[in-house]
C-alpha cells in the first residue's frame, strides 16, 4: 500500500507541477460555462417559459432552475473529459520509458495500475470540485434552492461520475503511447461525450430511437442524476409558488430530470446503482488489462 501511495503523490505532483497541463485540462470546463452561460442560458430559460404557459415565476426562481441545470451539464461532461487529460502521466511515463523502469523493479503491474487509476481520480476530482464550488457561488448569486441533502448527494454524484470518467479513460488510453494520440482522442471526446450523455442537449429533443439508444449507455445515468438532484430545490420551490404537479412533471421531462428508457421510468436509486456496477467493473477490466499483459514496454 505505500508504494501505492508514493507513486499517487509522485503522479499528482508531476501533473500540476506542469502548468501546461493543469490548463489543458481547465480548457473544457471553461469553455462551457462561458458557452451556457452567454448562449445556451437563453435558450433554456425560452423553454421553461413556453411549458409554464400561462403560470408565472420569479425571475429568481427561473435564473435557479436554469443555472442548475447548466451546471449540472458542464459537470456531467467535465467528470469524464478532464479525466483524459489527468490521465496524461500514464501516457508520458510510457512515452518517456519510465514505465520499462517500473516494470522491472518489484513493483506489481496490479499496483502501478492501481496508483495510475488513483491519482487520475484525484486530480479529476479536484477540477471537477472546484468547478462544483463555482456553480453553487454562480447559484447563490442567482437564485440558490438546494438543500443540505441535495448538496451532499450532488457531491456524490461528481465523486461517481468522477471514478466513471477515470476508470473509462484508464482503459482506453491504455491503447496510446504518445501525447499526439491522447490530444486526438481528447478532442474527440470533448467533442461528442456532452451530446451522447444528454448534457448539451436534453435528450427529450432526441428522436424516440437516439433517445432510446443513448438512454442505456452508463453516461445517461450519472447525467441524469445531477440533472434530478440540481432540479429537485427548485422544484420543491415551484409547489410552493403554486405551480401544479402536471406542469412540474412536464418540466422534468423536457429537462431529463427522470432517466427514460423505452418509454419506462427509471428511479434514481436505479441509476446510481447501475452507475457504481459500471465503475467497479471498468477498474476491474483495467487492473486485469495491466495484471494479463505481456507487452514489454522499451526505453
């Protein structure tokens, strides 16, 4: 277990020793809360307005809603892209040969993998918190209707994400070697990741077949319960302005906030446990992928 720890440290501090690379790894989340917040924020707050119809809310409790959501999303697709740039040192330590020098000193296969699975997680989660502390800030000035249980179940939710993004990451940049593979691959994720989980886009808007397909991926789960734990506050808020329950419900299908697949309902509980089958059996796949391989790796 100490080598463990000593090669998380010497990951965690290699990565944000590198200036370059705590950047590169800011990029994403940055460009969505300019991109919700300038652009998208617009949009959604027309398409609340056009389900309340005739019903009214406070501008307060709309900026909430709407800010919540936005959030919700840009942590959604963060938790997952910033996990692949964490996950550089794994590539760089193969790039550089350190991984030659590892592998042929007593530490196992099982515990490098385990120490690089770590302190990717770690360092997503760090991101990926501080951004978590932006929106509740970003709330608190807009409209802020969360409870202590929505707060701590939200932070759940990003630690869940967080392990799914890195856990996923860990697996596929196995197959890289080079920084220039990782930097197309990043893209490519960044790129598409936000509209296969319903983040950029509800995925009520999808057509029935893409909504169905999209529906069972692990994505749409961890999406959706930040979408339903951001939404539940103000929601709660919404009955006591005396918005009815058919209204409300309508919002939270235009909006995600229940994960449907196949026209059926699929409860929260559902969706976390689906969620946290999903990462212990991705880091399992990982250690074995580590554990099994007979690659020797040359300076």
């Amino acid at each position: 277990m100490k080598i463990v720890m000593n090669l998380v440290k010497r990951n965690v501090k290699l990565f944000f020793r590198d200036k370059g690379m705590f950047l590169s790894s800011m990029i994403t989340p940055i460009i969505l809360i300019v991109l919700f917040v300038t652009f998208l924020g617009n949009v959604y707050r027309d398409s609340i307005n056009s389900v309340l119809g005739d019903f009214k809310l406070d501008d307060k409790l709309i900026e909430g809603f709407v800010g919540g959501w936005l959030f919700s999303s840009l942590l959604a697709v963060s938790c997952v892209t910033v996990a692949f740039c964490s996950n550089l040192i794994m590539i760089q330590d193969k790039y550089l040969g350190v991984i030659a020098d590892f592998t042929i000193s007593p530490v196992k296969k099982s515990k490098l993998a385990i120490s690089y699975f770590i302190s990717s997680a770690i360092i997503t989660l760090i991101i990926c918190y501080t951004a978590l502390i932006i929106a509740f800030i970003y709330l608190g000035i807009v409209g802020f209707y969360l409870s202590f249980v929505d707060i701590i179940l939200i932070i759940l939710d990003v630690l869940l994400l967080a392990l799914f993004g890195t856990a996923l990451s860990s697996i596929i940049n196995y197959f890289l070697s080079t920084q220039g593979q990782l930097s197309a691959v990043s893209a490519l994720i960044s790129s598409c990741y936000g509209f296969i989980c319903g983040a950029y886009m509800p995925m009520s808007q999808f057509s029935k077949g893409l909504r169905n397909i999209l529906s069972i991926l692990p994505s749409s789960y961890g999406t959706t319960l930040l979408h339903s734990h951001f939404m539940d506050g103000p929601f709660e808020e919404m009955r006591n302005q005396g918005i009815p329950d058919e209204v409300i419900d309508e919002i939270t299908t235009v909006f995600d906030g229940k994960l449907q697949i196949y026209d059926n309902t699929i409860d929260n509980s559902v969706c976390m446990i689906m969620l946290i089958a999903t990462v212990v059996i991705l880091i399992v796949i990982f250690v074995l992928m580590n554990v099994l391989s007979k690659k020797k790796i040359k300076k």
